[in-house]
C-alpha cells in the first residue's frame, strides 16, 4: 500500500492520518530494510555480551575467570566482525535499488533508511497537558494518536514523492511537539532509538533532536533511494535523477550544519561531508550520461566538450574515494563504495583518455578548418604540452598526432586495467554483472581502438599523455531544503497559539471569574491577541473585584474556548452578553523558564574498531561522585585531545570522568562514560 489517507473512525471530524508502505510486503526493498532490522537486533544482543565479558575482566581478579572472559571477548569480536561485514552487503546492494528496466548504465549507490524502535508517547504527553496546560488531557488523545500513525507510518515511507513529504511533515510536526512539549528545564521520559545505517549500533537518548536528525537523514537517503530507482535511458528520468541527488545532498548538509553534535557514525560531520560529497558526484555523473544521450558525434569540438565534461565526473570521483580513505570516516564507510568511488574514477579517466585520443586520430586539419578555434579548444584540454611541442604544431603534425594520440590511448588502457583489478578485489562488486560488463567494453573498446595504429617501432615512442583538464558547463549544486512548501497543520492547536502556550512558559491555573458589564461598560479594556491580555484595569471594576488581574489571558468565555479570539471576537462577544452575567476563564503569565543544558540520557561504551553500545544511562546512584568529579568534556567532541585520553578504540568521541587529576589506566577497551551535557 502506497502512502494514503485513511479514515481513523467513524464521524470522526479530523481523524485522518497517513500510512507508509506495507511493512509486510514482499518488495526488495521491504526484505533488505527486515534483514537490515533483524541484524541490528543481533548486533545489539552481541555488543550487550561484550559489554558483559568487559565487565567481567575488570571487575575479576581470578585468572581462570579472566581466562573465559578474553575467549568469549574472542568469540564476540569474531561474530561482530561478521554481523559486520553482513551489514556491508546491504550496504551494496544497489541493484535492488535501479531502475527495474533494461539499462547499461553503472550502479548508483543509494543510502538504507535507518530502522527505529516502536514508541509510545501517550502517557508523556498526556501528563504534561494536564500539569503544564491544565486541560483534560482526554480531550487530546486523538491529536497523540494522529502522532503516533504518522510517525509509524514514516518508518516505511513509499519510495516517491509523497514518502518525502510525508517525512517532511512529521518533521515539522516535531518542531510544534518540540515547542509544546518539551521544556528546557526536564526531560519528558520519552526514549527514542534509532540504529546506525552503517555499524547497527543502537542510540537510545531522551532528546527530541536525535528524532529530527533522524527523519532528516531518512529524507535524504529516501532522495537518493528515488534518485537510483529513475530511468537513465530517458532524458526525463535523468533529470529527475540529478534534481533528486541534489536534493539528498542538500538535505545531508543542513543536517550537518544544523545538528552538529550527532552522537551516530553515520550522522557524524565528518561522515556526511563524504555523503555529500558521494551525491554531488552521482548527480555529475547523471549530467555527463544526460549530455552523451543522443550519442557522441565523431567531430573534433564535440569530442573535446565530452573529453572536459567525463574528465569532471572522474575529478568529483577522485575527491570523494579520497574523502572515504581518511579517518575517522574510512572505518564506518562499507569497503566496496570506496571501491565503487575509485573504480568509477578511474573509468571515466580512461573515457577522457579514449576521446582525446579519438579525436587526434580521426581529425586532421584541413584548410578550410578554423586553426586558432581548434588550438584554443586544444589549449583548454591541457594544462602542458609534450616537450618541444605547441598546441598547434601537434594539430598540424600528422606524425606528432598520431604519437600523442596512442599515448592517451595507452593511459585510457592502464586506467581501465586498474578499474576492473580494483573491482575484482572486491567481492561484493564482482558479483553486479552489469559492472563488470560496463568495464570490459570499454576495455576492450580502448584496445581495439590502440590495435588499429600499432606499429613495429612502436617501442621508440617515449611520448607521455597528459591528463585531460575537467570542465563542465552543467556544474551540479546543493539543494537546500525547503520546508516551508509543506503545509503541515499543527496536532495540537487547540491548546493555543505557540508563541503563548509552549512549553517554556509557565502559567497559573485557570481562574473563573464571573462579572457584569456596568453602565461605563467593561471596566476594562483588552490588547494582543490572540489569545486577547486584560489591558487599564479599574480596580473598582466588577471583573476586579471577583479577582480579575491586568495582564491575565482570556482563555474561555462562558464556556467556549477563546485562545484562538481576536480582540474585536472577544468585545462582540461582551457585547451580546451585555445584559447577562458574564462567566470568564483567565490564567497569568509566571516566569518564563530558564533554559539550561539538558543532562544527556545516553552513554558509550568503547568496542573494537567501529562498533560502540549506546544506550540509556540511568546513574542516579552516582550522583555524589558526579558532585566531586573534574568539569567533563562534551560527549560529542571531536577533539584530538579527547581521543588520545581515551582508553577505547572507538572513534566516537565521549567524555571521560574521573574523581581525580590522575587517571587509572584501564585493562580493557571498554570505559563507561558518564555525560552531562547538551548533545546538540
């Protein structure tokens, strides 16, 4: 089932909300998304053992117990290498993602939507409505219920664009939740948990902000997942496809730049550099498969653009294979795209080599040919000439043509031999068929081609090609998000208008007043709105003498809601009860609340190479510690000073937390951090 509204009941006045794909459907995507679910679960049941075994070691000093503890250390290692290597594999899988059409193109690498648990925000939710808004909270348990199908809904999003809008409201839809619900000054006790796309490792926090980072990478990775499923046999399809990976690059980037303290490998600044770097090269590489669509005509000024524009996607490529072999990224990123990145490098060089080549041997210059247009398009190919040679004796020169014409076809052969050695290390990629075709074509191609002018003497050439200058005239950009397309209707309205009644306010219980109106009228006057402020009071009122305050908010008028009035609303509705008693419910602003770091609701513990347990800490019993420890480090600091203090292995950064200046060093990788501050 494709994204839909469904009714929630019968008579039901706002009771619509969105459903996602069927989980249960037996799609290729749905299987790798379950196997990817199903292997997280045992990463989490393998790290628990790990963390068991370290424990275990530090806390025994009985060498035939450290003994089982180091072997079962062993085994577990052992199986989290595997679960690992398993992951990877989804990681890969990229034909389940293309177009289901015949095509001859090279894969695209598309991202896994990161899996979360169930969550229930009923109980939360409603207890903060009836302590902070002082309202039946009975009254709002359809409005949690919306929230909860929506967010249901976004865990198997369809793979189109109403999947993307549908992530997109219920992160909008969180910034209202965010603003109500969710004060500076406590947690909410609500627990979400969201699995590393790359490593499956579990990150359990009770803060808001690690469910928007979330949902964002989910947006983008649905962009890419859209962007590799496009016909690139059709010029709309490429389109398409480029728009799309444009998108999943700016999507990445503002979460990069808006949520910088990420405590997840695959949210990590450094990590989604690389991403968007991937999709800026992906989306380059859709531009130059749009241009040669029509097909590539043998002629002299076409086969120079086509040499710049291919030379261009083997730059982008090179920059980011580059990017993934740097640490801290080069552990978390799965073996094979930073073989995908090198191998379609190295291809689209040998494609550039191929058409410079092409065009030295098959064009000669004739008189009737523009000489300085050809030489500056030459001039642009290079940025140096062979020894002894200009850009326009090698155009005049038949033999020197011909000689530097076999000397990129040589370099176009060496860099195909690397493309396919590279890809036949690899296991993963040796297995896509496609691939593999792809590359021995135009292996081949270039082969047949150097075939065609080789000669005896051949030997004595010592001429050395040199690499071909990338130039694009279609550069591809960053699509920065634009959230405020979506029209999103906030759940929760009828509690008021946001920039009153949010959490970070604090108001008195609701007072009933009752009043009448006096000859000289009110007794009062009223401004702001909505909801409207009791403005120049007369203390000797009627309304100020049942215990009306200037500078209350009128919220209900016998007994109808009135948050949402106007000014002149309110005074129409005075007016017809001018006659009658007058029966109003008002609350005062108290002071705003402070805001203050939240203490973090997670902890790390350290595991071999990229796997790290993060889960919810409750360490209520070492608060005494806490008060006598040094001032801790930021969780998420990236430093290089935390890291060489650290005893783990791991690359995340943490804090570590000591009693004293002098700290113990320990037997095992595994340190349990305590935290205490603002994860984002």
């Amino acid at each position: 089932m494709t994204d839909t509204l469904v009714p929630r009941g019968c008579g039901a006045a706002r009771g619509y909300f969105r459903k996602g794909c069927n989980p249960l459907a037996e799609t290729g995507r749905s299987k790798l998304q379950n196997q990817r679910a199903a292997l997280n679960q045992q990463i989490l049941k393998a790290v628990r053992l790990r963390t068991g075994a370290e424990n275990l070691l530090r806390a025994t000093t009985n060498n035939k117990v450290r003994e089982q503890a180091l072997l079962e250390l062993s085994f577990v290692n052992s199986d989290l290498q595997i679960l690992k290597e398993e992951l990877e594999g989804l990681n890969i899988s990229v034909e389940v993602y293309q177009n289901t059409e015949e095509t001859f193109s090279i894969p695209l690498i598309p991202l896994g939507l990161k899996e979360t648990k169930e969550g229930d925000f009923t109980i939360p939710l409603k207890d903060f409505i009836l302590e902070h808004y002082s309202e039946d909270s009975s009254d709002y348990e359809d409005e949690i219920a919306d929230l909860m199908d929506l967010r249901q809904a976004c865990r198997t999003p369809s793979r189109d664009e109403s999947g993307i809008e549908m992530l997109m409201s219920y992160f909008i839809q969180l910034g209202f939740v965010e603003n109500r619900f969710f004060p500076p000054t406590r947690q909410m006790g609500i627990l979400f948990t969201w699995y590393d796309s790359f490593t499956g490792v579990p990150v359990c926090q009770q803060n808001l902000l690690l469910e928007k980072a979330s949902i964002l990478f989910n947006i983008g990775a649905l962009y890419t997942q859209i962007g590799t499923r496009c016909n690139r046999q059709t010029k709309a399809g490429l389109e398409n496809a480029v728009d799309a990976f444009q998108r999943a690059a700016g999507i990445l980037n503002y979460l990069k730049e808006t949520f910088t303290h990420t405590p997840s490998y695959d949210m990590s600044p450094a990590m989604l550099s690389v991403l968007v770097k991937m999709m800026l090269a992906q989306a380059q590489e859709c531009v130059f498969e749009q241009i040669s669509l029509p097909g590539i005509r043998n002629e002299f000024f076409t086969l120079v653009k086509m040499a710049q524009e291919v030379a261009k996607v083997g730059e982008v490529y090179t920059l980011v294979n580059t990017a993934m072999n740097q640490a801290p990224v080069k552990a978390n990123v799965p073996y094979s795209w930073s073989n995908m990145a090198k191998i379609k490098s190295d291809h689209y060089k040998a494609l550039a080599h191929y058409f410079v080549a092409t065009l030295l041997s098959d064009h000669q210059l004739h008189p009737s040919d523009d000489e300085d247009k050809q030489e500056k398009a030459w001039f642009q190919l290079h940025d140096c000439m062979p020894e002894g040679l200009t850009s326009l004796t090698i155009l005049r020169d038949k033999v020197q043509r011909k000689r530097l014409g076999k000397a990129h076809l040589r370099k176009a052969i060496v860099y195909h031999e690397e493309a396919l050695r590279v890809c036949g290390l690899c296991k993963k990629l040796r297995n896509i068929d496609i691939l593999q075709e792809i590359l021995t074509v135009a292996h081949k191609r270039s082969l047949i081609k150097y075939a065609q002018h080789e000669q005896e003497d051949d030997f004595l050439s010592l001429m050395e090609a040199s690499s071909v200058l990338p130039k694009t005239e279609h550069k591809v950009e960053m699509i920065v998000p634009q959230f405020s397309k979506v029209k999103v209707k906030d759940f929760f309205e009828r509690l008021g208008p946001l920039p009153v009644f949010s959490a970070k306010q604090r108001w008195t219980v609701p007072r009933t007043i009752n009043f009448h109106c006096q000859e000289r009228g009110l007794g009062f006057t009223l401004k702001g709105g909505p909801p409207v402020q009791v403005h120049c009071l007369d203390p000797e009122c009627s309304a100020a003498l049942k215990g009306l305050k200037e500078g209350d908010y009128i919220v209900s008028i016998n007994g109808l809601d009135s948050k949402w009035l106007e000014v002149n609303d309110v005074l129409e509705k005075f007016k017809s009860m001018r006659e009658n008693d007058i029966e109003i419910k008002v609350i005062s602003c108290q002071d705003t609340m402070a805001s203050v770091h939240n203490k973090s609701a997670t902890y790390s513990v350290g595991m071999q190479k990229t796997y790290s347990l993060i889960c919810l800490a409750m360490e209520e019993d070492k608060i005494h510690e806490t008060k006598k420890a040094t001032p801790k480090l930021s969780f998420l600091s990236w430093g290089t000073k935390n890291r060489q203090k650290a005893a783990s292995t791991l690359c995340l950064p943490y804090a570590v937390a000591g009693s004293s200046q002098t700290k113990k060093k320990l037997d095992s990788h595994l340190t349990v951090l305590d935290t205490e501050s603002s994860l984002y």
